[in-house]
C-alpha cells in the first residue's frame, strides 16, 4: 500500500499545465477555501487567477504534497518521473489516450505502463482521471465544477466515472460528502485501495462506491475487513454486465452464473450492500451516515393520509422489511394522543387533528418509534408554494428523535417535495431527510441487512482458461472420489447385467446430449440392445435410475476470472431454464453460508416438503455441494467448470444424475 495521505490531504498543491483546465483547479481551490500553498509550472512563465507560474518542476519553492498534471500523455510520462524522483506526495494524471484507447491500438497499453514504471512508489490517480475533493480539508485536485462544500464529517464517494462523480456532488438531497474521487484508469492506485486509505479518516461515516470491475479481490477482501472493523458501512452501485464468465454454453452454470452473478457474489461475500440504481445510492448513504446499520428488519409509518399508508404498506410488499402490529403499549399511548377518532394501525394514518401542534404531533409519533422499530417513517411532503404550517413536522420530527433515540426518517414520497433547506434542518438534527418513498423502503432494507464479511477470502480464479470436456463417466468418477453420490454404472452391456432397471442410457462424448437425443429413460435390460444402437457419441453410459426424487438440483462452479470461482446453486433439470431459480456464492463457501443460500430459492419449498409431500435429504445435499466445491479447491489449477444437472434429492440421498467437468491447461 502506498501512503495517500500527502495526495488526499495535501498542505501544497501544484498544477502543470496551462488553459481551461488548470484555470479551474486553481479557481476552485480558492472557492473551496484551501489555506494551503498553491504553484503552477508552465514553461511560458504564465499567470492564472494570481498564481505565478514557474517553468520547471525543479523551479516549485518546495515539494509539492499533490501534483495535478494537465499535459499531454507523453509529457504526463515525463513530469511525473520527475515529479516521483523529487519525492512529491502523489499526482493525478488527467490525460486521456491510455488504456482506455481503442483496443486494436496498443500504444496506450504501453504508455500506460510506462507511466505507472515511472511513478514508481508515488501515488498516482488516473491516468483519464478529475482526481479529488476533500471536503473536509477544503482541498482538492478538481479541474471542473462540483457541489461539494466543506463539511465536518460526511461520506465518501468513489466512482470510476468523472461525469457521474461530478453529478453526484451536485445533489441537492442535504448528503454531507467529504470526499469525492474520480478513479480513472486505475493504472497503480486501484479503488480498493483509495477507499482503504480514506478508512484512515476518522470522520468518514460511509463510503459509496461506484464500480465498473473490481481487480484484485485480495484488496476489496482487505477493504471489507477494516471497513467492519471501523464501523465503516460500504454500499456499491456495480455497473457492467460483461459475458467474461459466459462464453462457455454448454453447462446451464455457465449462462446462468455469469459475470454480474459472480460480481453478487462476491459484494456478499465481502458484506457490501448494493443498489442498482443513484437515487437509491444517494438515499442509503444519507441513512447510513445519520445511523449507520439498522438493527432490525421492522419498519413503522406515520402519515395523515390513508392513501400514503396504503403506499408505504405497498412500497415494503414483497421484500425483507416490514409492518409489525402495534404493542399494547404503542396503542394506550396513541390512544391517549390521539383520541378514540383515529383507527390505530401501523402503517398510522394520524389524520390532521393535531396539525400545527408540534407538541401533539410528537406525542402522537413518539410511540411509533418504539425499541423494537428498526427505522420510523414520517411521510411529510413540503409544499413548493407555502410551506410555513409545515415547520410544525420538522420539529415534530425532531423532537421524536431526540426522545426516542431511535432512527427517525422524514420521507417525501416525491423527491421533489423535500426542500433542501430542510433537509439541512433534519440532518443537523440526526433526522434523515428521504427524497421518494421508493428509496425510503429501498435504502431502509439496505441498511437492516448489512452483514459482517467473510473471514475467508474469495479463491482466486486467475486467468481464464478453457479446456476439454471430460467425458460424464470420468466426470462421475472424479466426484464420487470426493464423496458425490453417483447412480450404479456401466459403459457396457456385458458389465450392466448386475445393475437393476430402468436404466438412464446415454451416449457420452459430445456435448448438449438431451437436445441431440442422446439420452434415453426408463429403458430395461431386453431393450438395452437397440436403445444403444439409436445413440450419438463415442461411447455409452448405463445407470440405474434414481427413484422418487422429491426435488432435481443443479450445483455447479465457473471459472470467473473478475471475481473468483463462482458457485451456482438452484433448480435443476428441465426446470433449470424454465425457473432460472438460483444463488451464487463465491468458493470457498462456509456450510452455514450454503445451508443459507438454499433457503433463498423458491426450489426450497420442495426440499423441505410441499403440500404434503416428503422432505429431501439436505445434509446429503449439502454434503455434495460441500465435497463439488472440495474438488474445484483440490484442483484449482487445471478446472474451469463443474456441474451436477440434475442432483436427484430424495428423502433419503443426494444423486447426482448426469455430471460434467471442463478442465483448463494447467498453468506453466
């Protein structure tokens, strides 16, 4: 790890470069109100805004802590050797043409590595970077506008997109963030690694981080750990949907357990809550900045309206948070706030009795935010026109926080209807202000639902790197060797005469074999001779048959080289497709964490019985799940993937029907 701290917190910065650019790093480091040293080196010897320039780096009047470099990239290469050589704290390289260049050109690839050989151990954000704000020690590298203003304690936002980092500093929803960074290319300093030195700062609540690819997840495993250990919550916005894990078709695992599944996996793994979308980004990071986790899944609504109960009842339907019923005790207290007029329920439609009596107002919500109540909801659209009676909600809220103790949001089910100034009022209060009921329900699952990371890191896929296809019987083989449980085989009819019909028979050695008709059911012994006959491939396969399957499984693990080796749990047989029921988890997988995955599938119903029928085995599932993932580890170097399509689940076993293995060179 390199030290960041000259680069994020700098006491001098330097700006190379002329024009546009390095006008407006200047103009918004006096906006900011940065009391540090300000240079800029350009050989012309011109002026911007009142700084002078120099015209070398060996001319600066000291050694700069943070480096904003505004050059070409062939000069960028230049400067920033000599820029490491001088022992400068660290530089942002704002140049383009790098990696990010057109694939068929590699001459950015090479550049790329030029400069990272150059920077040697400096630290350098980009290159195609914007690099940094700090808001906290009204500091930065930023050759744009931005909405940051100084904070004294806020979030952190990491984004490996300039523009959506500039959008996201221009929100008007009372976020505090403290620090702002434009990852670039990542070409030395990753975004794990940034976001680990910001874990460094104490008055950093929370970091959101936006990602396109995650690199080396030993680091996000080492980001998760400290993050836990801080209290530190991280939330994700993971964007690219890439087929890196797709391109193999012939297993159901394979399509279905492609990159974004392994990209789940993995942000569970390491106890990273996920959104999908910015609102939703923004809202979770304002609640966990004013609470930090929830501690329960229990929500409770206060509104004057039965329509926005109704909304909010809706909102929640569906997914892990929910409505309790009110205690004895919340209803005596309501009743005597409230009177016999109101219905009492929760979600509380309160009505306008006590509208404009603060006090009313608090006495009537206070026992919404009951102990057991993870967040309390106080639905409050302010009006754009005149919203002087709504002071009365604002202090309300309030108040209920400050009695309860309790996590209080004030949520406008339109993002428009929550002024900022105050949603400033609120958030100085510890009342977080919501912009939508829709993110209100969304954030608040979110931050009830954070876990602590695994204390295993994810196995390391390496390289990807297909292979052959063993044949099914080698395949079975390899597995009961770990302790699957396979059908009674033969590959021929003089060895099937012990084996008891029906029979599975099957030609091996091309792949797809059901679509190619190549599989054969309920077949028995006088008609073995014909069936095998009619088969494609170059061999056969014979296998009792498994009976009274109460549930068909698919377990299987891809080689997904962005994430990891990918373990793909969920319907199985001719369900796979239909249902595309599944969970994925990253290898290696803790029993208790496969145990948990499988009560996420809908296909759980029926290995714990259904409507009267008999419950299948799942410690023999488990078992085969645990001894599949047992042999990708014991053989690491040379698989690529492994499925079992279908595990026959019966009350007493787990069989694996058909099964196939590719495996991969092994690596020199």
């Amino acid at each position: 790890m390199r030290d960041l701290s000259r680069l994020l917190r700098p006491k001098s910065i330097a700006v190379i470069g002329g024009g546009a650019w390095c006008d407006q790093i200047i103009h918004q480091c006096q906006k900011i109100g940065f009391q540090g040293d300000v240079w800029m080196v350009h050989p012309k010897g011109i002026a911007l805004r009142g700084v002078q320039s120099v015209p070398t780096i060996t001319d600066l009047p000291g050694v700069p802590d943070a480096v904003f470099v505004g050059v070409n990239r062939h000069l960028s290469i230049e400067l920033i050797g000599q820029l490491s050589a001088m022992g400068a704290g660290g530089a942002v390289c704002f140049a383009s043409g790098f990696s990010e260049a057109v694939a068929e050109d590699s001459t950015g690839h090479d550049l790329q590595s030029q400069l990272v050989a150059v920077a040697g151990d400096m630290p350098i954000l980009g290159p195609n970077c914007y690099g940094f704000i700090n808001a906290l020690n009204n500091a930065l590298l930023w050759p744009d506008q931005h909405g940051c203003a100084p904070v004294d304690r806020g979030v952190a936002i990491l984004t490996q997109s300039s523009n959506i980092a500039i959008n996201l500093t221009m929100q008007q929803r009372a976020l505090p963030i403290a620090y702002t960074v434009a990852c670039g290319n990542m070409a030395q300093t990753s975004q794990a690694q940034i976001a680990l030195a910001l874990l460094d700062d104490p008055r950093v609540t929370a970091i959101g981080l936006h990602i396109e690819g995650f690199g080396d997840t030993a680091e996000w495993f080492e980001l998760s750990q400290k993050a836990y250990a801080k209290g530190v919550p991280l939330v994700a916005l993971k964007v690219g949907k890439s087929d890196q894990a797709q391109h193999a078709t012939i297993s159901h695992t394979a399509s279905l357990a492609g990159s974004d599944a392994g990209a789940q996996a993995l942000l569970r793994r390491l106890g990273i809550a996920r959104v999908h979308d910015l609102p939703t980004f923004l809202e979770t990071l304002k609640l966990l900045h004013c609470n930090g986790p929830l501690d329960a899944k229990t929500l409770s609504s206060v509104s004057c309206s039965g329509g926005e109960a109704s909304l909010a009842a809706d909102t929640a339907h569906g997914g892990s948070m929910s409505f309790p019923a009110l205690t004895n005790d919340q209803k005596k207290s309501l009743k005597r706030a409230l009177g016999p007029m109101v219905a009492l329920s929760n979600p509380l439609d309160y009505n306008t009795y006590i509208w404009r009596d603060a006090q009313a107002m608090t006495d009537a919500w206070l026992p919404m935010a009951a102990p057991h109540i993870g967040l309390t909801l106080l639905i409050v659209d302010y009006p754009h026109t005149d919203a002087s009676d709504w002071v009365c909600a604002t202090e309300a809220a309030i108040a209920v926080r400050a009695q309860s103790g309790r996590p209080v949001a004030v949520v406008a089910t339109l993002p428009e209807l929550m002024p900022l100034d105050v949603a400033r009022t609120l958030m100085a209060a510890g009342v977080t202000p919501i912009n939508g009921l829709s993110e209100a329900i969304a954030a608040a699952e979110i931050a009830a639902n954070m876990c602590a990371p695994s204390d295993a890191p994810p196995l390391p896929a390496g390289d990807d790197r297909d292979g052959a296809v063993i044949t099914e019987f080698e395949a079975k083989c390899a597995l009961a060797d770990v302790g699957v449980t396979v059908p009674r085989n033969a590959t021929g009819l003089s060895s099937a005469a012990d084996l008891a019909q029906p029979f599975a028979v099957k030609g091996m050695g091309i792949a797809h074999k059901s679509e190619l008709g190549a599989v054969k059911l309920n077949v028995v012994h006088a008609d073995l001779k014909p069936v095998i006959a009619t088969l494609p491939g170059t061999s056969i396969l014979i296998e009792e048959m498994v009976q009274g399957a109460v549930a068909e499984m698919l377990i299987g693990v891809v080689r997904d080289p962005a994430h990891g080796f990918v373990l793909t749990l969920g319907a199985g047989g001719v369900l796979t497709e239909l249902l595309q029921d599944t969970v994925s988890l990253l290898v290696p997988a803790s029993i208790s964490d496969v145990k948990t995955a499988l009560t996420r599938l809908k296909t759980h119903k029926l290995l714990t019985g259904f409507r009267g029928k008999p419950a299948a085995d799942i410690d023999a599932l488990t078992t085969a799940i645990m001894a599949v993932q047992a042999y990708v580890v014991a053989h690491v170097d040379t698989i690529s993937e492994v499925e079992i399509n279908p595990m026959m689940c019966t009350p007493d076993a787990a069989i694996a029907a058909d099964a196939l293995i590719r495996k991969c060179p092994e690596r020199t």
